[in-house]
C-alpha cells in the first residue's frame, strides 16, 4: 500500500460529492416525467445535504449537524408517506402519472 | 484504506444517482436509489456517524425505498414517454444545473483555499457517538423530539386519509 492510498480523505472531497449528488437530483426533477421518478429525485437532493451535514458536524466535531440530519430523516419520512399518498390520490382521480397531463392549475 | 472506501463508494453514489435520470422505468429508478441510500450510509460510518448510517439503512434505504417501490407497483408505473416540454426542461435545465453546481464547487474550492476552514480530518478518533447524539436528543432536544413524533403521527393520519378510496374522487373530480 503506497502513501496515497494510506492518507485521509480530504473533507472537501465530500462536500463535492454532495454538490454533484444535489445537482443530479435537480437535472432529474427537471428532465423527468414522471411524478413519482420527480419525487425521488428530491429525496436525492435531501441525501445530498444531509451528507454535507454529517461532513461539517465531522469538521467541527459537532454532534448538532447530525442531529439536524436526524430530524431531516424523521421529515423525510414524513413528507414521503404524505407525499405518496397525494400522488396516489393524484393517480385515482386521473388515471395517469405524466405530471404533463396534470395540468389543471396551469394557465 | 479509507481513501479507497471513499471511491468505491462515491463512485457507487454517483453511478446510481446516473442510473436514476438514465431509466425510463421508474423501478428501476427505485433500486438505483437504494443503491446511493446504501453507499451514503458507508460514508457515513467513514465520517463517524454511526447513529446516522444505521438510521439511514432503516429509515431511507429501508422504509421509504420500500414504500417508493410499492407505490410504483401499485400504480402498475410504466414507461415515461419523452414530451415537448421534457425536450424544454434538457434545454433550459442543464445549464442552470451546470451553473449552481459551478457556483457550489467554487465557493468549496474557495473554502479550501482561503483556510478559512482546513477542511482537512483532524484525527482517526471520532469524536460524536451514538451516545453523545442521545444525550443531546433527549435533554436538550427533547421538544422538538416529541414535537417531530407527533408530527409524524399527524403525516400518518393524513397518508390514510388522503389514501383512502373513495374521498378523492368525489371531491377531486369536480
């Protein structure tokens, strides 16, 4: 094993990886057409930052950045079930998942 | 040791979050999903967050995927279909996406630079436990702890209601 594999990761390093796992997950809410595909995509995003969170409370030796990540998690899960239900009901009352044909607030 | 877990499981995060926008199925977008929650929670462990990785393999690669994917199963999800306004959202999107992330690397860079903060690991000993987390949680937090446990009481209960058969379709229709 040579020195550069035995050295430490540089946090930077996992604040970068946060900030492209950010931006992918705006590329797919974006691009994707599907309702439930777009709200993975935001799931992707709250993972991104809460990864940045988990590496500042390493930086300052913290324990509050894990424990916002914490909570994140528990409004997370909430969002999520509230979040599938509506696209459940979404999908009774249109039969249909493109957010395209849900347009009914659109001017 | 630890740069070689870092790799391999960032290039595990990023190949999975890729597969998510590249899959036209949504299961398969899913499992892609878990494959990031998954390789998060790795990193996690390598950033002394033991609580948080553990948390993170329950709540998110286990709970929520679990509910994601049987949702898609029981909407029967097919295919999404390329539209105009998808065609629009590549266009517009990609260079505001390639701005922000710009911008982000910038300012991390920046950071690094400046040593304002040496973003640098002080030392293999992790200071935050699992036990420094609960004793915070639980004696200075603990109102909003309880606060967010009824918080997800009330998100239950308004899943089941909003879920239920037979109420969004009276209303929702008209």
């Amino acid at each position: 094993m040579n020195s550069f594999f035995a050295q430490e990761v540089p946090l930077s390093w996992y604040l970068m990886l946060s900030a492209i796992l950010f931006s992918l997950g705006v590329v797919g809410f974006l691009i994707k057409r599907n309702l439930i595909t777009m709200f993975m995509s935001i799931e992707l995003m709250l993972n991104a930052v809460n990864l940045s969170f988990v590496t500042f409370a390493q930086q300052w030796h913290a324990v509050k950045g894990q424990i916002f990540v914490f909570f994140v998690m528990v409004v997370a899960a909430a969002e999520a079930a509230v979040g599938l239900a509506i696209i459940i009901s979404v999908f009774r009352a249109r039969a249909t998942l493109a957010v395209d044909r849900i347009d009914l607030m659109k001017l | 040791m630890h740069l070689i877990l870092f790799f391999v499981f960032a290039g595990f995060c990023l190949a999975g979050a890729i597969n998510l926008l590249v899959q036209s199925h949504p299961i398969s977008s899913a499992l892609s999903l878990i494959v990031v929650m998954t390789s998060l929670a790795v990193l996690y462990l390598m950033l002394g967050a033991e609580f948080l990785a553990a948390a993170q393999v329950i709540v998110y690669a286990g709970a929520i995927m679990v509910l994601f994917t049987v949702v898609v199963m029981l909407l029967n999800a097919g295919r999404e279909a390329r539209t105009l306004s998808s065609r629009a959202a590549w266009v517009v999107g990609f260079p505001a996406v390639a701005t922000i992330l710009a911008v982000i690397a910038t300012v991390i860079l920046h950071l690094q630079g400046m040593g304002v903060a040496t973003l640098s690991n002080g030392s293999t000993s992790t200071i935050t436990s699992t036990a420094e987390v609960g004793t915070v949680l639980f004696t200075k937090l603990l109102l909003p702890f309880e606060v967010t446990s009824v918080l997800i009481l009330i998100a239950i209960l308004g899943a089941v209601a909003l879920a239920r058969p037979g109420n969004g379709e009276g209303t929702a229709g008209k």
